[in-house]
C-alpha cells in the first residue's frame, strides 16, 4: 500500500511504499502517457513532460535509488520501503495533467483506484503539516489548476521554484494557494504569464516548449525538505 507524508520543512512530501505498490503505481502512470498525442491535442508534449518527470521520480524510487527505510510489521516480518521526495507543486500539477489524459483513454477500476488512494494520502499529509493551511490547498487536488494548459509543465516548474525559494516552513505553505493562482484559467497572473512565455518564445526564435526555466540560481540540492 502506498502511503505519503509531508515533508519536515512542508516542501512537499515523501512518497513510500513496498517494490510491488510503486511499480504498480509507475505502470499506471505509464498507460497515460503519451496517449493523447494521438489526437494531436494542444499541449500535450508538455502535459507528457510533466507526466514523465512525476514518473520518473516514481521509478528511481522503486529501484532503491532514493530514499528506504525498513518497517516492522512484526516480530517476524519486516518490509523493506522505498520512496521519493516531491514537492507538493509537483505533484498537484501531476496530478492534474494526468487527470487530463485520463479522459482520452479507457480506464480501469484499478486505475481509478491508485488514483483515489493516492489524492487520499496526498491530502491526509497536507492536513499533518498544517491544517490551517491545508484547508485552502486541498481543493487544489479535485481542481483549480488549468489541466487543458497547453504550457502547464513550464507553469509548474515556475511555481515551483518561487515556492522552494521560500524556503519551506508554515508560513510559506499556507501562502502557496496565492501562489498557485497563476495555474488557475483567467486570473490575471496566469495571463500575464502566458504572454510572457509567448513573448520569450518569440524573441528567441523557437516554440514555448523549448524554453528552458532559468533556476540555475536556486540550490535545488542545498533544500532543506
């Protein structure tokens, strides 16, 4: 069984469990990927793009290469448990890109079943961190964020980095719904930076999804999670 905790600084969260229960997640991920190219949807090589960074965290978990600990079920059977760190901007957007290609694909109750236990720890560890602050970020997970944004991997990674910039703490959490108003249709933050993005794309002679963040400045690896 999956299972997820916040964070000790609330950057985001630790998402654990057994080989089986992670692979089981990757191979969901996996059925939505890619899938809506088919239909030559807008967006949907940055959706994909999203999806894949998700998963590929997902992945490096369940081969042992980021975090383990061990639990004991009891005096003679102890599991090995694996996990990965994810900031909650990464994985609300997730979330709500692969939200997005579900609809273009058949859906099993299984599928639909990850998905339900996942959103479930998602908001139980939001709540462990900060209830205060939990109770405006949570509808975050059924909506808010614009899932049809055909720039919404470039939007993430923008959010993201203004949030860990911060520095973690209570404070910076229960301000990240303000933050997460640029990923919401029609608020002026998330039109003005649209244009942004398009006017960068057009200065430098290429297409939106080959601008790169510049976050060169931030210590991603000195965050304290």
């Amino acid at each position: 069984m999956l299972h997820i905790t916040p964070t000790p600084r609330g950057i985001g969260v630790k998402l654990w469990g057994a080989h089986e229960d992670l692979n089981s997640f990757y191979e969901v991920i996996g059925k939505y990927w890619g899938e809506e190219r088919n239909l030559t949807m807008t967006g949907s090589e940055n959706r994909d793009k999203l999806i894949s960074s998700f998963s590929y965290e997902v992945r490096k978990a369940f081969e042992g290469q980021r975090l383990k600990k061990k639990i004991d079920h009891s005096e003679i059977d102890e599991v090995q448990y694996f996990g990965a760190e994810i900031s909650w901007i990464h994985f609300l957007f997730f979330l709500a890109a692969l939200k997005f290609n579900m609809r273009y694909s058949e859906t099993t109750k299984f599928d639909i079943a990850m998905l339900l236990q996942v959103e479930y720890w998602l908001e139980k560890a939001m709540k462990d961190f900060d209830e205060i602050g939990a109770r405006k970020l949570i509808g975050f997970i059924d909506g808010g964020i614009y899932e049809a944004n055909e720039y919404i991997y470039h939007y993430m990674r923008k959010i993201n980095m203004d949030f860990v910039m911060q520095g973690g703490g209570k404070k910076a959490f229960r301000e990240l719904p303000e933050l997460l108003e640029k990923a919401v249709f029609f608020t002026d933050e998330y039109e003005a930076y649209q244009t942004f993005l398009e006017n960068e794309a057009k200065r430098l002679g290429c297409t939106v999804n080959d601008l790169e963040i510049d976050d060169d400045y931030v210590d991603y690896e000195g965050v304290k999670w």
